[in-house]
C-alpha cells in the first residue's frame, strides 16, 4: 500500500490546526490590521493548498483501485483459463456451455461446447443432485472429478501420480495363505514308508515349483501343511489362472488310487498381520467344510471360491463322530430342555435329523421340541404318518411358540443348513448361546458362528447318516422306535436318491443300523411314490427344456404357472439323466411367489459355485437356489452365469 495512503489519517486532522490559525488571524486585528490581515491571507492560502492536496489524493485513490479491480478480474481470468484444473459448465440438458482451455487440451479437442456429458465421459450419465467425486481415466491420465449439481460445474483434477503410487501399494501389499494337504492318511494309505515318503516329496515338488513360478514364499510348518506369503498383483494373476495347482497336484498322484488333494485359504486387503491370520484360517476352515480341494481368498469384503470340483473324501475313521457325540451328550446333560430346528420349507432329511435329535434329548429325560414353520409337499405325507403318533406329535412346535420355550440355558440345534438366514426363526437364535451344528452341505460364507460345536462333513449323503452315527455313540441304551428309524432313513434315501448318488460305505452301514432298528423300507417306497397329477405336471416342464453349450439342460416353466420346490428338484434330477447332459437347470415359479432354481450335475460341473453366485448353495452336485422377481429376469441370470461358467472352465468340450 502506498505511503500516502498510510498517512491519510494525519491529513484528515490538519483541520484542526487551520480552525485555530484562522482564529488567531482574527484575533491579530484588535492589535494591527495589517498583521490581521497578512495572518488571514497566510491561513487561506495553506487552507487551499490542503483543499487542493486532497483532491489529488481521492484521485489517486480512485485510479488505484481501479487498477486493483482490473488487475484482480485478469488474474482471475487468467487463472481459471490457465490453471491445471479442468473447469467445466454445463446445463440442465446436460451439454456443456463453457470450460477452461485445459480440459480441451486433455481431450485433444479444441472445444467441448455443446457436447454431452454423458457420450464424452459415460461415468458421469448419472449425475446426482448431492456433491460427488469420481475417478475417470483420460488419454491414459487419472482424474477426480468433483461434480457441483447446484451450480452445474465439474472441476477435474489430475491425480495420475497419486493413483499410480496408490495402485502400488496396494499390488505390494501382502497377502496371507494357509495350505493343507487334504487326505494324506486316506490317499497313502497302506504304502510303506519309502512310497509315502515318495509320494509327499512328489507333492513338495509340485508346490516347489509352482511357488517359483509365481513368486511366493512357501514354507513347510508340519508334514501336511504350509504357510505362504504373497503380494496381491501375484495373488490376482493366480486367481487368473484358478490355482491351477489344485490340478497339478491331482495329476501328480493320479497313479493312486485316491488321487491327493489339497486346500488353501487365502487373506488379503488388512495392513494387521494378526487379522490377516484370523482371515486365512477362516478361508482354510470354509474352503475345507466346502468338502477341500478348493481355495477359498478373502480380500477385503469380497470372498470368492476357485476349484471344488472333486467330491469330498468319505473319513475312514469315526473317531470324530464318536467326539461329537460325545460333546453333544455333555452338551444335553447340562440343559435344561432341547429344541430343534431344520431349514425353511424342511424335506424328509431335516425332518428325519430332528426326529434323531430329539430322540436322543429325551434318553437323557430332557424336554425336547421341534421348530416346524409349516408342512409342504415334500414332508406332507411324512407328517401324515407322524401325527398318527400322538407323543411324537405334540413334540412339534410352531415357531411363535418356541419363544416361550427358549431359555439361556436350553439348547438349540439346527440340522441339515449353517446358515442363520434359512434357519425355521432365525430369531431364536439370539435367545441361547448354547447352539449346535449339525450339517453335511458344503459350508458357504455365511455361516453360524456363534456355535458351541459344529459337525459338518460334506463327504456325507444327508444329515440324516450324521445323526444316526451320533446315536450309534451317544448312549448306549438308546433305542429308536419303528416311527423315528423310518423317518431318519427317509431322510438318506431321499438324498441319496434311493441310494444312487453320493452314497458311501458309512452310508450303508448307518442305514444297517435304522433297518436294525425296525426302519420299514416299505412304508418309505410308499412315501416317495409319485401321483398321476405330480407326474404330468413334470413333463410339462420337462417340455419346455432346452440344451445350452451341448452339455446344460435348462428347463423354464412359463411365466404365472407355480410348482412345489420337490417337484423342481425332481425335474432336475431326471434331467440329469439324459444322454449328454452332465448337469440340469430348473427354473419354476414356486406356490410363495419365488423363483425357485434346482441345479444338479454329474460331478464335472460344480453347481453349489453357481447357485452361490445366485445367492443360493448346497453341493458339488445338488444345489438351488430362491430369487425374487420375475422367471425372465431369472432365466437371464442364470443363462449368464452358464456362459461365464463355460468360457471360465473350459471343460466341457
């Protein structure tokens, strides 16, 4: 600021001093009216001299101020036009109406005026009414465009470097892994001592090299497991590739008789080493429930699943199964009574594992009770049977009365699902902390976790076999009526398909022990007869059904007609025995209103991966799932994922 600006003030308070100079002039004349007048003419003349002076001043005030606003009005041109900032004005159409020269020369175009947002940077179609920022890629650069609706303005700023160095990071973060070898002691059983070891350092090597390939850390922690770390743009290419190792290390022990195979949980998308243990063992634990030869990696939110495509190892011991169940006496013992409760819309397995359940509460003399929603048609003539028994009848409870059952100290076990969402009333739940597992469908992310004590084994044909090994060992005088063995080898025979598919050793044996038990085989072939009507309605569909990639057969009811979820799962199955077919689609409008969709396969297409994605699961060969909307929109999705399946997979040619 210029100095006589600053000594404005000090001009303004030279009044004063003229005031008095003038006074004094008058006040000479009493004495000498030439000095009088000689003072008067002095006083006038500073007076003008200062009147002119500040004339001058405001003058200069004025022009330099104008000057200033000049100046500042150039400057803000000149910035807003020059600046490193793209700056951009558009209407309420949407085209642009003005911007600044370097968003035109970050389009390489000499203007943009009159253009849409939407056709120059498809990111921003959708503008909200509510500030936004969003990153967009131009001419090879990265932006941030910050979106001002109110005064319709976008400011892009470059922030290249920024994200270049963010993307490094996060390639060069480190992900966690656990590998086991899934069934040494079955695979290697019988061998010597020089062939087993033969055989594990054929596996070693097949590991060995395969972390070479890819840059990760291996390390042995005990003879059939590792530990492995590795950065995440490694871990991307490898879920690329969809851990091919799990098929080289089959291929390498293909000459066994069981061939080996292994499982890997995988943690990324924490910078805290102790979470990212806690994550991969969670993976490892899913990926093995899931029934193993299958990696499972969590990063971040996201859980994805690569392999699975053999079918779990059926355990030659029950060494585990005597464990449970003697767990799960302890567990009763300490209760005050036991209520049980299946999967929404239950079938013969869920009924007849409840039924198993119950059995063995009330041989310690513990009240027990069945949760039951409602009966469908695929226990309906089941429950027919069982209401015949007025004891086993009054033993099934209504959801709204199991609240008034539930105390913290009662026991809750929920048969044949893990997952909180398709439990009869997840509600109960919360009432108890004392919670059991019993399950044999391949464990999915969503799982309960609360749980005392799990017994989960994918390898097993129902949940039904579970529980019948658990009575086996859980008491010694515990002996099952004529009404409760049916009901429970129901149960395995439905799932097994009278014994056709997914049936062991184990499974036989427990189903040796219900006909012991006086489980009537005949009544069951009664139960699971077909009627003319249900019949028809399946060929109906099977009508509409079609083949997709020479090897899916999908078949899709018309919109408006509605079918029983056993009838959908019964058309899938006969599908699956046409010629060619190695794995059926079913999508039919059920009697609730949703879409209902049974996927079966031979066990080279693993169907419990494509129903998840669906928001559904179930097993390598017997999945499904429930969607809400229309059988179009279902149809789309699921012809979709049959697609990305087949690019993906590559199989089945």
């Amino acid at each position: 600021m210029p100095k006589w600006l600053q000594a404005r003030w000090l001009s303004r308070q030279s009044s004063v001093p003229m005031a008095m100079s003038g006074v004094l002039s008058l006040a000479l004349f009493a004495y000498s009216w030439m000095a009088g007048v000689i003072a008067l003419l002095a006083s006038g003349g500073v007076a003008a001299f200062s009147l002119l002076a500040e004339r001058k001043r405001r003058s200069e005030i004025q022009a330099y101020i104008s000057t200033i606003s000049h100046r500042v009005k150039k400057a803000s041109s000149d910035v807003i036009a020059d600046m490193p900032i793209g700056v951009v004005l558009y209407g309420e159409d949407k085209l642009i109406e003005w911007h600044n020269a370097y968003i035109a020369k970050t389009m390489e175009r000499e203007s943009l005026v009159g253009e849409s947002i939407g056709a120059l940077w498809p990111a921003l179609k959708t503008i909200k009414e509510k500030d936004a920022t969003i990153e967009i890629s131009l001419s090879k650069r990265t932006f941030q465009v910050r979106v001002r609706p109110e005064e319709r303005l976008l400011y892009f700023t470059d922030i290249t470097a920024y994200a270049a160095l963010s993307k490094k990071y996060e390639d060069e973060r480190i992900a966690f892994g656990l590998l086991v070898l899934d069934n040494v002691d079955e695979a290697t059983q019988g061998m010597d001592d020089q062939a087993r070891s033969v055989t594990m350092a054929t596996v070693t090597t097949v590991l060995n090299d395969w972390a070479v390939r890819h840059a990760i850390y291996l390390r042995r922690s005990a003879s059939d497991r590792f530990f492995l770390l590795v950065n995440q743009s490694e871990l991307a290419k490898l879920e690329q590739s969809r851990f091919d190792v799990l098929d080289e290390v089959k291929d390498a022990t293909a000459h066994l008789k069981l061939p080996m195979t292994i499982s890997i949980g995988i943690a990324a998308g924490t910078a805290k080493l102790t979470e990212l243990g806690q994550m991969a063992q969670t993976s490892l634990d899913i990926a093995l429930g899931r029934g193993g030869d299958q990696v499972a990696v969590k990063v971040g939110d996201r859980m994805s699943f690569y392999g699975g495509k053999s079918n779990a190892v059926e355990k030659r011991t029950r060494v585990r199964a005597r464990v449970i169940s003697h767990a799960l006496r302890d567990l009763m013992k300490e209760s005050d009574k036991v209520v049980v409760m299946g999967h929404k819309i239950p079938d013969m397995d869920a009924v007849g594992a409840a039924i198993g359940i119950l059995k063995a509460a009330e041989t310690f003399g513990k009240p027990a009770y069945i949760v039951l929603e409602s009966v469908n048609p695929s226990i309906h003539r089941l429950m027919e049977m069982i209401y015949e028994d007025e004891e086993l009848t009054n033993k099934f409870v209504a959801p709204e009365d199991a609240f008034h059952l539930i105390t913290p100290k009662t026991l809750a076990v929920v048969v044949d699902t893990h997952k909180a969402s398709l439990v009869a009333e997840p509600k109960l739940l919360g009432l108890t902390k004392r919670l059991v597992v019993v399950d044999h469908h391949r464990r999915g992310e969503e799982f309960l976790g609360e749980a005392t004590l799990v017994y989960m084994e994918p390898y097993a044909s129902s949940t039904c076999e579970l529980v019948t090994e658990l009575l086996q060992y859980i008491h010694e005088g515990l002996a099952l009526g004529v009404l409760e063995a049916t009901a429970m080898l129901a149960g395995i025979v439905t799932d097994t398909k009278s014994f056709s598919v997914r049936t062991g050793s184990r499974t036989f044996e427990a189903a040796s022990f219900l006909r012991r038990n006086g489980a009537d085989s005949t009544l069951i072939q009664r139960l699971l007869k077909d009627d003319l009507h249900g019949y028809l309605m399946k060929a109906d569909i099977i009508r509409h059904a079609k083949i997709v990639h020479k090897h899916f057969a999908v078949a899709v009811t018309q919109p408006g007609q509605r079918y029983p979820q056993l009838l959908i799962a019964q058309v899938a199955d006969t599908l699956l025995n046409m010629q060619g077919v190695v794995a059926s689609f079913v999508v039919c409008e059920r009697p609730d209103g949703l879409i209902g969709i049974s996927a079966r396969s031979m066990g080279q297409v693993n169907v419990q991966v494509i129903m998840e994605k669906l928001g559904g699961g179930g097993h390598l060969t017997n999945a499904a799932t429930q969607l809400e909307g229309s059988i179009h929109d279902a149809e789309q999705r699921l012809l979709a994922l049959l697609n990305s399946y087949e690019d993906r997979e590559g199989l089945l040619e």
